[in-house]
C-alpha cells in the first residue's frame, strides 16, 4: 500500500492483494519508521457498518474506512478510486495500484494492470 499525503488530502494505492485481503473482513497495514519505536502507521479496513469513508489519526496511526457495500461496488467495476471528504474537510482517495507503464510487468505482479497496457 502506498500513502501519498499533499496539503489536506489523502492517497491510498492498493494492489490486488491488499483489497481481496480488505473485502475478506481484514485490514492492510504498513509503517513508516522515522526514529526508533516511533512508527507512522497506517492502514485501510472495511467496515460493514460504517456509511460513508472516513479517516482518523490517533496520534500514532491514520486508519481510512470503507464501507463494505461500497468497497464491493468498487471492486466489481472498472472504477479506479473512491474519493470522500471527512468530515474535518480532508479529501481522501483510495485506489486501485496500477503497473506502471515505465517498469517491468515483474516488478510490480500484485498490482492492477494498467488501462492503457495492450
């Protein structure tokens, strides 16, 4: 998973693996260790509960959520993200990982294929 954080926006990428692990009731999770024992970490779980996404920031991690329905909907489509505002007002993304165009198909197995590959 990667995060790309710019101004009040959020960016999650997922590849395959780590949305079929979020649409089997898991959660996918990595970190940032920026001094020792002091991790950022973050992490994307659905939720067949929650309504609408959302993000939260407990200090030590930032946890997005996604509604299963709507995780379901994504997934099944040709649709690459879904965007929401939470409601402090920061924009969030979560998307599908694409195989960069620019790379070998072998670096990247796990992620999508590319829209624009033949």
């Amino acid at each position: 998973m990667k995060l790309r954080i710019q101004g009040n926006s959020l960016r999650l990428r997922v590849t395959q693996k780590e949305v079929a692990l979020v649409r089997d009731g898991g959660h996918v999770e990595s970190f940032i260790e920026f001094a020792p024992g002091r991790p950022l970490v973050y992490l994307l779980e659905g939720s067949p509960s929650a309504e609408t996404m959302s993000a939260t920031f407990d200090g030590c991690a930032i946890r997005v959520t996604i509604p299963m329905h709507q995780m379901t909907d994504w997934l099944e489509s040709d649709q690459v993200g879904i965007e929401a505002r939470s409601q402090t007002g920061v924009q969030l993304l979560v998307e599908k990982d694409f195989k960069c165009l620019h790379r070998s198909v072998e670096e990247e197995p796990d992620a999508y294929p590319h829209p624009l590959m033949s």
